[in-house]
C-alpha cells in the first residue's frame, strides 16, 4: 500500500506541473535535522544521524486536501538498531524501506482530508496518520491509539516515534460537541529493540525470564491475520463546558506488546514452549483540563479492562494473569513568572486483581516535573526534565538548552541521565547515558 501511495503522489505531482494553475495550490516544506548524541561512559558515538523530512500539501477540488509527509534517515554508526531490522511487528505495507543498513526510506504519512456537507460539515481524514489522544506529557496512558518505534526508548518526540497507520478518521459536530470515530485496519504494534540493540529492552519487569533450570523454545510471534475482522476501532466525544475541555474515550484495539503465553513440557526434561500473541482489550477512558489564573490542572484516566500480565508461578499453566489496569495522571503548569513554566504530573497505574507473583506492583507511581525558561524573545530555551519511579527509585534526567540561531535554524544541546536498579524500567539504561547535539533547519 506504501508503494500504491507513493506512486499516487507521483502521478499528482506530474499532474500539478502539467498544469500551471496548480502552481498556487502546492505547498511544501522541508525539516532536516543532524543529530549526533555521544555515550558518556566510553565515549563511543551511539548515533551520527542525518534525517531529511519533505512534506507536501496539494489542494484539490472540492475543497480537499492530500498531504504527503516522507522521511530519509542515514545513521553513520549503526548501533542503535544495527543491521537491517526485521520489523516483524509492523505490517507489510507500514514498513520503511531499507537501503543497506544504515539507510531507511519511509512514507511518514499519506493522507486526503475532506469536508461532508451531509454529515453537517463533518472532516474527514482517510490515509496512513498520526492520532493524538490525551493530556499528558512525557509518557503515555491514552496516546495509544497509534503504536511506538522504541529505538531510543522514549527519548525522541512523540511525533517522531509514532507509528503512523493507515488509517480512517472522521469528525462529526454535534452542537458544542465533537464526535470522533475511527476504523483501523492496520495490524501494527510497537516496534521493539533487537536484542543487539543499544535500547534493547532487558527489564525483569517488561522481559519475563523463564524458570530456572528449564530449557525453552521460542516460537515466532502469533499475529492479528484478518485484516478487516482485526482491525481496531475508537470512538471518542469531546467538548467544552464552563471553561473545562473534556474528552470522553473508547479504543478497541489488540494490545501493542505480545502477551509472552508458555505451555509446561508433559515430560519431565522437555522444554517448555514461548508462544507470544497478542491479545485484544478494552480501553476506556476520559481527559479533563481547566485554567485557573496561572494554573492549569489537567487529568487523564484510562482503564484497561482486560490487561493480560506475565506472573513468576512455575505451576501457573501458561504464565499469564489477567487484570483490570487503572491508570490515571494528575497534572499542573503553572506559568505564573514571565516566560517560565513548571510542570508537574503525577501517573498511577493500579492493578485491582493483582497477584504477589506478576512482575509489576500492584501500584505503580512515576512523577515527573519540567521546567522551562525562554530567553532573549523566545530565541533561547533553557528546560530540565525529570521522570521519578516511586517504586524501583529509578529515573531519567534531561536538561537541555536550544537556541534559534536562525528564523529557519535552531540548535540543541542535551544530557540524557539514567539512574538506578538495572531492573528498573529506567534504571537498564544506566550505561547509556549520554551527550547530544542537533541541528535543525525547517523551510
């Protein structure tokens, strides 16, 4: 479907230099970045990435509009996912296009919007897209809609470590009320570290070891295999009340991580059978945020109906539990002093049916807190961001500092800390602290 898409787009712009009224009705952009981020421990540079990012946006009768946004990512040093990934969780026609090892090639996205004077003005966007839930930042509780590429764990933005699916979108008014419903057919999930990763995920919490003293076979994962009968699809309402913006939402989806299922050997001295899937639940939830003065409070509630978690029971039959998973996050900005904000959020995840041998705590809480601080006409930026687990006292700390040496140009310098146990959800990272550079120019 890339392909179809990217030749579609072809044929467009053929068509628009064909004809010269189509000059006024082109419009284009072009943001390129140069990152270089350097491990602190032995020096050895982790990335040396240049990345060229055109994007397109063509009007079309009847008030339509198509947007093309591409992406060419060259890695001079290959360590953050070495060799040419497999991408074995992404579906055929969402994956990038591999050149070597060290160049990839990706349709970021391809979509049409349209106004439906029918459904009272109702917008439209039908393509491979980016949907945004929710209210927090740093980390995600409804902003599931769309899976993650976890090359750098969550260091990059949101917008460049989603996964864009294909995907249909409609928006319906509804008075003072927005109804939003979506259909996916695209049977993507996150997209994980190999284990010669940089980031490779190596938790005890997130990668369950099987028994000591067995052998094990792993089998490949078992994925989604009907297009239409798998898809996900989401439903959300939202609107304004007295100065409260409100969502209320509804995802059905198969879970983006596969539930890592075992099967015991019947004969003492067998190997006992890996046979990850995934799995579907239920997602519901709610967002709420109100400003007070120079406070903002922002909440987000989200409950997974029917999580499916790994347990540490050698007599469990396949080493999976199933519970309910209760999230929520409490918010505030405050931006009470000139050009300065202070941010803090606090995220809980709750487990009601938890049993002693799961891998996560029944409560699980992660603070975090930013602050920023704009100089010199917003030219330059200083910000600090810190994430907390209460739980394994482990974290991640980033103080940056930006500056706008150009209209068109902007240069960053950070630091990316981790800290504590290496079976800690941040604390595995501890040897991967590191330096960073970027340049970016967009046009």
């Amino acid at each position: 479907m890339g392909r179809i898409a990217l030749g579609i787009l072809g044929a467009l712009l053929v068509s628009g230099v064909a004809r010269a009224d189509w000059t006024d009705r082109v419009e284009g952009t072009l943001r390129v970045d140069f990152e270089w981020a350097v491990d602190t421990g032995d020096g050895d540079t982790q990335e040396l990435a240049l990345t060229f990012q055109p994007e397109l946006e063509i009007e079309l009768p009847a008030g339509m509009e198509l947007t093309a946004i591409g992406r060419l990512r060259g890695d001079g040093f290959d360590r953050l996912e070495p060799g040419a990934p497999t991408e074995h969780e992404v579906a055929r026609w969402t994956r990038r296009l591999q050149i070597g090892n060290q160049v990839e090639v990706e349709l970021r996205e391809f979509y049409l919007d349209a106004r439906i004077g029918a459904l009272g003005g109702a917008f439209l966007r039908l393509g491979k897209q980016q949907v945004v839930w929710g209210e927090a930042d740093g980390l995600k509780l409804l902003d599931v809609v769309n899976p993650q590429h976890f090359r750098e764990f969550i260091l990059p933005a949101f917008e460049d470590s989603r996964i864009p699916l294909w995907t249909a979108n409609l928006e319906i008014p509804i008075r003072a009320m927005t109804l939003q419903l979506l259909w996916i057919p695209d049977p993507t999930h996150h997209e994980l570290p190999e284990d010669d990763a940089r980031f490779a995920i190596t938790s005890g919490r997130l990668r369950p070891k099987p028994p000591a003293g067995l052998k094990r076979v792993q089998r490949q994962v078992k994925r989604p295999g009907k297009w239409f009968e798998d898809s996900d699809a989401g439903v959300r309402l939202s609107g304004f009340w007295k100065g409260l913006d409100w969502t209320l939402n509804y995802l059905y989806q198969f879970g983006d991580l596969p539930v890592l299922a075992r099967r015991l050997p019947a004969v003492p001295g067998d190997p006992i059978v890996l046979a990850p899937e995934y799995r579907r639940l239920h997602l519901v939830g709610g967002t709420a945020s109100k400003a007070f003065g120079f406070l903002t409070v922002r909440g987000e509630l989200g409950i997974a109906l029917d999580r499916h978690l790994p347990v540490l029971d050698v007599s469990d039959a396949d080493g999976v539990a199933r519970t309910a998973d209760v999230g929520w996050v409490l918010g505030f900005d405050w931006f009470g002093f000139d050009e300065t904000l202070l941010s803090l959020q606090v995220f809980q995840s709750w487990l009601p049916d938890h049993r002693s041998t799961m891998l996560r705590k029944s409560l699980d809480t992660i603070v975090t807190l930013v602050l920023r601080r704009e100089l010199w006409n917003d030219r330059l930026v200083l910000e600090a961001q810190l994430l907390q687990s209460w739980n394994d006292r482990d974290g991640l700390v980033r103080p940056k500092l930006s500056w706008e040496w150009r209209d068109d140009t902007t240069l960053s310098l950070g630091f990316d800390f981790f800290y504590g146990d290496h079976n800690g959800v941040f604390g595995q990272y501890d040897s991967n602290d590191r330096v960073w550079l970027q340049v970016r120019f967009s046009r």
